[in-house]
C-alpha cells in the first residue's frame, strides 16, 4: 500500500518517515565507525552526506507541519518561513563542514595513511543498498508536495557517492591505492559544498524577500497595463512568503473617469495575477491619475 493516498491527497505517512530517519541515522552512525576502523576519511565524509539527508527530509516534512499552524498577532504571515530558515542553519552547518573535509582531505594527500580497504568497499556497497531503497521510498514519501518532491530528489538521488566510496575500498583492496581514499574525501566534500551553496542563494533570496525566479515580472506587469480600466502601474514589489507562494504589492492608477468603475478593474487585475500567474497572493492600492502617489518609480519606495 503507498503511503500516499492519491485521491485524498494526505501527507505521508510518520511509518516510513521513521524508517527512512532510522535507516539513514543508522548508517550514517556505522560509517563513522567504519571510518575510524579503518582509518578512512571517505567514509566519514559519507556519513556526513547521510545525515544531510535525513536534515533535508525532515526540514521538508517538519515546515510542512509548522505550516499549518494559523497566522497569529505576532507573525501574521504564518510559519511559511520556518522551512527557509532550518534550510538557512542546515546549509551554514554543512559549507563549514565540507570545507573542513576538503582541508582534511588535502593534507592526506601529503601524506595518507594506511586505510583497511576492505572495511571502505563493505561499507560503501553497504550504504549504495540502504540509498538505493530510502531514494524509493522518500520519493513516495514526498509525492504529495512538490517542494518536498524536489528536496527529497536533491538529498536521495545520488546514491553515486556511495558507489564512488565502494570503488575506491576497491583500488585500496586490490592495487593498495591509499590515494583514493582522500582523493574521494575531497569528491564528497566538494558535492556537499556545490549542492549546499546552490541551496543557501536560493534560501537566502527567499528570506530577503527576493521577487521568485520562475516568474518573469515584466510580463506580469505588461499584462496588468493591458487590463481595461488600467492607466499605469508602479511601485510593484513581488515577493515569496515561501518558494510556493509568490504575492505582490502594486499601484493601480485608472482614469479619473473609471473611478466608479476601480472595484471591477482591481477585481480583473486579481485574476490575471491568479489565472496567468499564479499569484494568489495581492495588495493592490488603486489611485487615480491626478492623485497619483509618489514618483513614476515601477519598482522600488
């Protein structure tokens, strides 16, 4: 049985978020081990990879039940933000963490040590079958919200490390290349810090209020100057409260002669931003052209 019920749209169920959290928390403990066994460096670095993961999952499944809780007098935008700011703390952690892998892993270069390499290739086939099954299952975890989809296609997806770590207990095993072992530590470090920097722009944009990159502002805004009844737009600020929620702020000039008519222009405007845009989300202040606020300034105070 799925753990999504399609025709009602319910959220995943907490069995197989458990097992999921569980089977990575697990893993990720034994590649520690495993790595202070043997002496390798990749592997803890995995281990690592892992735990991001389970950080990734439970951000997104964690913000989707902050979400539901109802605005109140002190955050009367709700808790939408909540998932951008445990994204924010979660990549920090991890761009300090993978720049200290990537330092450690340079110095072994100098100098590797000795690593039991048939401790690096069980562990690393080991873990490519547990990122195998958590990628299936996290991804039908996480059907319901396409937020959570991509985050858990970002943090499951790449059971490839895993492989890469399994390969290279295999050149220590059978050519004694202690070299693959910082050699894959940098690999891993360089992966963690290309997906948390590419993370944090985009976490950081949403927090500062950035207009949504999948939203092409000026034909949102030549769209509304075609709507009847509208003379000029300005002061238009698009935001996010979160990555699934654009809104705007505007002025509405209309003729003076219109002005009867503003109830209607603004609830035309509304559903352009809504039907072509999606921007449920809208503050519009409607002028007339002689009582025109402010300068000509389409975006900005």
């Amino acid at each position: 049985m799925s753990p999504y019920d399609h025709q009602t749209g319910s959220e995943p169920t907490s069995t197989y978020a458990v097992f999921v959290t569980a089977a990575n928390l697990l893993l990720a403990s034994v590649l520690i081990v495993g790595g202070a066994l043997s002496g390798s460096l990749a592997l803890i670095a995995e281990a690592i990879h892992n735990i991001s993961d389970v950080v990734a999952v439970g951000i997104a499944l964690l913000a989707s039940q902050i979400a539901r809780q109802r605005p109140s007098e002190h955050l009367a935008y709700d808790y939408d933000r909540a998932e951008g700011i445990a994204a924010l703390v979660k990549c920090t952690a991890l761009i300090v963490i993978g720049l200290l892998l990537l330092y450690q892993g340079g110095n072994r270069l100098l100098e590797p040590p000795a690593v039991n390499g048939w401790f690096v290739l069980a562990l690393g086939c080991t873990a490519l079958a547990v990122e195998l099954l958590t990628a299936r299952l996290a991804y039908l975890m996480t059907i319901s919200r396409s937020k959570a989809r991509s985050q858990s296609k970002q943090a499951f997806s790449i059971p490839l490390v895993s492989a890469i770590v399994a390969v290279g207990g295999a050149l220590i095993v059978i050519y004694d290349w202690q070299l693959a072992d910082p050699l894959i530590t940098i690999l891993i470090a360089s992966y963690i810090l290309w997906i948390s920097i590419g993370e944090i722009r985009g976490v950081v944009r949403n927090l500062a209020l950035g207009s949504p990159t999948d939203i092409d502002t000026t034909a949102v805004i030549r769209r509304i100057q075609a709507v009847e009844g509208v003379a000029s737009v300005h002061h238009a600020h698009f935001w996010q409260s979160s990555e699934n929620k654009p809104a705007l702020d505007a002025h509405i000039v209309v003729e003076t002669s219109d002005w009867l008519l503003a109830e209607a222009i603004r609830d035309r405007v509304e559903s352009v931003l809504i039907l072509r845009f999606g921007i449920e989300h809208s503050t519009l202040e409607l002028e007339t052209a002689d009582r025109e606020f402010g300068a000509q300034n389409l975006y900005g105070q």
